[in-house]
C-alpha cells in the first residue's frame, strides 16, 4: 500500500465514527476501488505513481466522502429505530399507568434493560442497545448520590464535633462501592465513545432528567403518599418527558447527518429539565434549574473528551495493510 493511499485511509477512518467491523470493510472497499483504478490508468500507459494520485483525487476529500458515509451506514431502519425508542416508551407507559411507584415493575424494567444490554454488548454494540444502556446505567448513578450522601452526612457530624451517624463499615462499604461502580461506568461510556461520542451522549441521554427528577423527589417529604404535594400529577408529566425522549431518539435513529444528531442532543437534554421543573411547579428555583440545565449539557459533551479515534483508525489502516 503506497503512503498517499495509506494516509488518505487513516485520514478518512479517523472521520468515519463506525464500528470496527463496517470501518474495515469500508476502508476495504475505498482500498480496493483504488487499486481497480490506478490499474487501469496503468494500463493505458500512465505511470503508477500518477495512476494512484489521480485515483485518489477522484475519490474527494476524505472528510466528505467520510460525512457520506457516515449517513447512508448510520441511518437506522424503522426496525431498529422502533427497539431503540422501547425503552422510552415502556417507562413512559410505567408512568402514565402508575405503576412507577411498585418496586417490581421497575425491577422487571431494568432487569430486561440489562440481560438486553448485555446481548447488544456480546453481539458487537448494535446502536439501537444504546438506549437500553443508558437506563442500566441509571441504577449506579443514582447509588452514588445515595453513598455521596451518606458520606458527606457523615463529614459533617465530623466537622461539627458530633460523632459519626453511621457506623465505620458502612463508610468504608460507600467509598467502595463509589470507587468500583463509577470504574465500571467510566469503562463502559469510555467504550461507547471510542466508536462515537455522540451515540455515547445519546446512551446518557436520560441520566441529566432522571437526575434532576431523583434530587427534587429525595429531599420531598411524602413522595410515596398520594396526598405529597409533587406526587399529584407527577405521572402524566414524566410520561409526556419520556415520550419527548422517545422521540428525540426516533429522530436521531432516523437523521443520518451527524452534525443534526449533535444539535438534536443538545436542545433535548436541557429542555427535558426545564419542562420537568414547569410540570412540577416547584422543587429548586430558576438558577438551580439553569445549572441543572447547564450541568446535562456538560454530561452530553463529556463522551467527546473519552473519543480516541484516531488511535483506533490507524490500528486499522494496519490490519488492511497487513490482510492485503
């Protein structure tokens, strides 16, 4: 493989943000439409040297061709588009219905969210197992603002002079559980987002609103009581916020233009907060909100930082070189 198409292969894999597998076949295809023709420009009498260049050059730039491809190979059927927007769908049902509030509903829910996502995880992450995902990795999320609290509860009877609320085991316990829980969930977004941060934004994509949701409802006395002064009406409003994810993902699924998923994600994640805040009428005040608001933007941006694409594609403009 000469330099100009090994550099134009790793330039156009490090825009593709696929999969392993399609990068290799694509890489694959542009390396072998390549060779077809500068073969027969070698075959009218033209040097090979000049034959490549000028295959190359018909090709276009590698990050427009790659911005093509991005579209026609990510754009999800309606099949597929349909088993993504699932799990929106059945929380939003949970809610309308009111079975939010029976632990087992939510158990079975999140039981399915995961033996799902580990069958998307063993078949090579299908996009449409994201989704499913996010939700699993609610569980730990909201277990460590529950551990946070118990050990800044304990710093400060510490800082106060009192003694400490809870006994040393169950510190110890909390740190633990903090320490291994968020090494699992960095791994796992870290993973997401070294094939494309922006499917990795929209696995968390719940997480900002869920969070916002657990804090308001955490510190209401009566949540479970039916005369709580925020439990009145909760369910039609969480309903009408998962459909709004449900189909914020639908469209995600369905446009194929990356810079419009971008876009899509960060109107959603901020909006689902301030709509929730409207529907509850009550719970933190208007610069509270904005930060939460603020805050889910953060948490959807976090996956490009984890990117490591260009890494990745030269490890694979190697394995083409080396299987050719």
């Amino acid at each position: 493989m000469s330099s100009l198409v090994r550099g134009y292969l790793s330039d156009l894999g490090r825009h593709l943000h696929m999969s392993p597998p399609q990068e290799r076949e694509i890489l694959n295809e542009i390396r072998g439409h390549v060779e077809d023709s500068a073969r027969e420009m070698m075959d009218e009498g033209i040097s090979q040297d000049d034959a490549i260049s000028s295959a190359v050059s018909g090709l276009g730039p590698s990050e427009g061709v790659a911005r093509q491809l991005y579209r026609v190979h990510t754009q999800g059927s309606w099949y597929h588009t349909s088993l993504a927007v699932l799990p929106h769908v059945l929380l939003s049902l949970m809610f309308a219905l009111g079975l939010w509030t029976a632990p087992g509903w939510l158990a079975v829910l999140l039981l399915v969210a995961v033996v799902i996502s580990i069958f998307g995880w063993r078949k090579g992450r299908p996009t449409w197992t994201y989704p499913w995902l996010g939700y699993c990795l609610v569980a730990p999320i909201v277990a460590w603002g529950l551990a946070m609290s118990t050990v800044g509860y304990g710093a400060w009877g510490v800082l106060t002079g009192g003694p400490l609320p809870l006994s040393i085991p169950i510190y110890v316990a909390s740190f633990v559980y903090l320490a291994g829980s968020m090494w699992v969930v960095m791994s796992i977004v870290t993973r997401v987002a070294q094939r494309d941060w922006v499917m990795a934004s929209l696995t968390v994509m719940p997480v900002p609103f869920l969070t916002y949701w657990f804090v308001l409802f955490y510190n209401e006395e009566g949540l479970m009581s039916a005369q709580g002064r925020l439990f009145q009406g909760v369910d039609a409003s969480a309903a009408v916020v998962f459909l709004i994810l449900a189909g914020a993902t639908a469209l995600f699924f369905r446009l194929g233009r990356r810079v419009v998923r971008v876009g899509l994600l960060l109107v959603t994640a901020p909006s689902m907060v301030i709509l929730s805040w409207l529907s509850y009428r009550g719970g933190p005040g208007y610069m509270a909100v904005f930060t939460l608001a603020a805050m889910s933007l953060v948490v959807l941006l976090v996956p490009a930082l984890l990117d490591e694409r260009p890494r990745q594609t030269e490890n694979h403009v190697f394995l083409i070189e080396d299987t050719g």
